[in-house]
C-alpha cells in the first residue's frame, strides 16, 4: 500500500515516489483505483478519511463544476449524525455507487461498441441478424409443416365425410 505522509506544514509527502504531491495528485491515485493511506508524519495516526472529504470538497467547490452534494443533502447528513443512534447510511451508499457506477460503465462500453460502427453498418448487421432470425423461424415452420402432412392422411387417402355426400333424396 502507497504511503503518504502529511507533515505539519500541510505538505503531502509520498514515500514510494519519494517527491511532494498535491491533492490533485491524489485524486488521480483514487481515479486510477491505487490504494493509499495518508498518515500523520509524527503521530502516525490515519488521515486518509480526512484528506479524502477534503479531495471532496476542494471539488465541489471548483468553478463550472457539477455540484453532488446538495445543501439539502448536506443538512440531512448532518442530521443523521447527530441521531442516537446514526441509520447504517455507509453501507447504502457504498451499495448505491457502486451500482451507479457499473451501470455508468456498462452504458459506455454500449456506447463505444455502437460508435465503432458506422449507422450504415449496425443497420446491415440487424439486417442480417432479422434475415438469420426468419430464415431459421420459416425453416422450422417448414419442417413442421412436413411433418404434419406425413402424419396425417391427405384428403383424397380419406374417406368421405357424411356432410360430404348428397342426402338420398338429391342422388337420384
């Protein structure tokens, strides 16, 4: 696990690059999914809980940039805090993200494939896919059509129908 080391000075230090880094440094550590920790240069205590909110908040503070966090949201944060006994909020939204952001993946993924094609080819590629599809479904109804007329006699094989004949009367 990556080590950064906060000194007193707010200077972030990494040990494995051996060089300062900011907090944009590590938003991209957390953006490429490196695992890290931020510790105390002198206590040694864990800080990366508080070095990440603040990742948090330098971004939705940025200019032009999408808020998340509402002020509504905000509120009912805080409010979940101050309750006698807090509601297990982490789990649901660790849950909620996670799903949100696999469903993001997925539709990316989706979309990339689908531009890699030009409209002119996706069309043909169903095209095909449709022409596949029928092709196999009126081959099946085919056969079994086949198979039904073997199984049962033709209509001159049977025999006639009392509805077919004329009553006595009508013969003569």
């Amino acid at each position: 696990m990556r080590v950064i080391r906060k000194y007193a000075n707010r200077r972030l230090y990494d040990t494995e690059q051996s060089r300062y880094v900011t907090l944009e440094d590590l938003r991209s550590l957390v953006l490429a999914e490196e695992v890290f920790k931020v510790e105390d240069a002198k206590s040694g205590e864990d800080l990366t809980r508080t070095i990440l909110l603040t990742i948090i908040i330098e971004q939705e503070q940025g200019e032009g940039e999408a808020e998340v966090f509402s002020n509504e949201l905000l509120e009912q944060f805080i409010r979940i805090y101050a309750m006698a006994k807090p509601l297990p909020l982490a789990g649901y939204l660790e849950q909620g993200t996670r799903l949100m952001m696999e469903q993001q993946q997925r539709m990316q993924e989706q979309w990339s494939q689908a531009m890699r094609h030009s409209p002119m080819e996706m069309m043909r590629e169903v095209a095909e896919e449709n022409l596949r599809f029928w092709q196999q479904a009126m081959g099946a109804g085919m056969g079994a059509g086949k198979n039904a007329s073997r199984s049962q006699p033709s209509d001159a094989d049977a025999a006639p129908d009392e509805s077919d004949t004329p009553p006595d009367d009508e013969r003569r």
